[in-house]
C-alpha cells in the first residue's frame, strides 16, 4: 500500500517537473519513480491509511495558515535584527521536550521551528531538541517550550498521530 | 504590476539576509539570517513568478520548487549548524545559554 502511494506521488512530481502528458514521458517518469519507490518508499509512510482522512487534510490546511503567517512574522523579526544599529541578539541553545512520537511528526515540527522566528533546530536526541534562539526571551523552560513548540505542536498531532 | 511587487518584496528579504550575514557576530546567527531570510525571499520570487505566468509551464514549475526550497534550505540549515558545533566553532561572546554543551552525541 504505501509503495503504491509512494509511486503515485512520484510520478505526479515528475509530471508536474517535466510538464508533457506524452505516452513517452509517462513511460519514462514510471519507471523512474518505480526506481525511487524501491529504494526509498520502505522509509516512509508507517501508517499510509491516515492519508485518507480528511480531517487530517482539513487541519494540515490549517497548518499550512499557521505556519507561512509565522513565517512572514520570522522574516520581519530577523530583518529588524539585522537592521537596527543595536543589533538586539541574546543568542542560545535550549533544550525543549516534546510529546510528539513518530519520527514524520519530528521531522515536521523541526522543520517548522527552523522556519519560524529566531529559532534553529541543531539536533533531536530522543524527545529532546535543541533548539538556537536568536533571542531568548525567558529562562523558565516551560515558557519557552510553550514559545518555541505551543504553535505547532497541537496542529502536527492533529495531522499526523 | 502584482507580480513586480512581490518579486521586489522577495529581493528586499534576499538583501536582508545578506546584510544579516555580514552583520551578526557568529556563524550560529548567519545561519538564521541566511535561511529564513533568503528562503522566504526565494519563495516570494517563485510566487511572483507564479502570478506573472499563471498555471502556465513556467508557473507549474515555481510552484512545485517552493516546497522543495522549504524543505532542503530547513535541513541543509539543520546539517551545517550540527556540523558546526561537533567540529568544535565556539559560539560569540554574547551568547547566554548551551544547553547542547554536555549531551551524549
């Protein structure tokens, strides 16, 4: 099952890459993404039936919102930074726990807290990331676990687990 | 006219993040500056570009590169500041907190 899905995502992004609905180029965007599905698919996908919920499309929409206006809210932030004279920086690694099991749902939030505000994710260690904040705001763990993962962790978990 | 406007927005972030480059003081910071700033610059561009063609070819194929953008820039950012702190860069003089200084790598 989740090689079938894996082959048919691949051979859209090939269609959509390459842009020529011809019986040749379709031919040979299959066999590429069957190459692709043999090697990669078994590391991906666990649990290929959440893919038909469209509760969890809905909340990925949602998501989607979220996460480019914290991604605008990041590009104003670190363009002050880098403008004003000052240059406010109070830089740090923190480390931050999170609730979130699977390794898709990891992937996901660490790619999230790079793009979002003053934050780059360096290394997750089981539950554990570790996080450089371009300025920290509190010393108290919990504040800043709920600065740094709050916005998205609900919305992963809704998606993903 | 829309397009133009956002393709100029997408070269403003592009040039803040060089400045920050230049600007901050440690590699850990640049590598802030650099990601944030020139992805969602790149991405406003491809956007542009979007608007400019619409779902023609050209625009298909900004579309398709803004997720790959997202999500190589993200973990190449990721790879190269790991790398960094293993290979032994300190951090600046600024900085108030590691909490990754005694973990089991």
């Amino acid at each position: 099952m989740r090689y079938v899905v894996f082959f048919i995502l691949g051979l859209i992004f090939w269609l959509a890459v390459t842009f020529d609905i011809s019986a040749a180029n379709i031919v040979a965007g299959s066999a590429a993404s069957l190459v692709c599905t043999l090697i990669f698919a078994r590391f991906y996908f666990k649990g290929v039936q959440k893919f038909f919920h469209p509760a969890r499309w809905f909340w990925g929409l949602v998501y989607l919102m979220v996460f480019v206006w914290a991604c605008i809210k990041a590009n104003f932030d670190v363009a002050f930074r880098v403008l004003s004279p000052a240059m406010p920086i109070k830089p740090g690694i923190v480390k931050v726990r999170t609730s979130l099991k699977s390794e898709f749902a990891k992937m996901l939030l660490a790619n999230s807290i790079t793009m979002t505000p003053g934050t780059l994710t360096v290394d997750i260690i089981g539950d554990d990331f570790y996080v450089h904040w371009i300025y920290i705001r509190s010393a108290n763990p919990e504040v800043y676990t709920s600065m740094i993962l709050g916005r998205f962790e609900k919305y992963i978990k809704k998606i993903v687990e | 006219m829309i397009a133009l406007i956002v393709i100029s927005i997408g070269i403003l972030f592009n040039l803040f993040g060089c400045i920050g480059l230049l600007r901050l003081p440690d590699v850990y910071n640049r590598l802030q500056a650099a990601t944030k700033c020139v992805t969602l610059g790149c991405c406003s561009i491809l956007a542009g570009v979007l608007i400019h063609f619409g779902f023609t070819e050209a625009g298909i194929k900004a579309l398709v590169a803004v997720p790959l953008l997202f999500f190589s820039s993200t973990v190449a950012a990721h790879a190269l500041i790991r790398g960094t702190y293993l290979f032994g860069v300190k951090m600046s003089d600024k900085s108030v907190k590691d909490d990754y200084k005694d973990v089991e790598k």
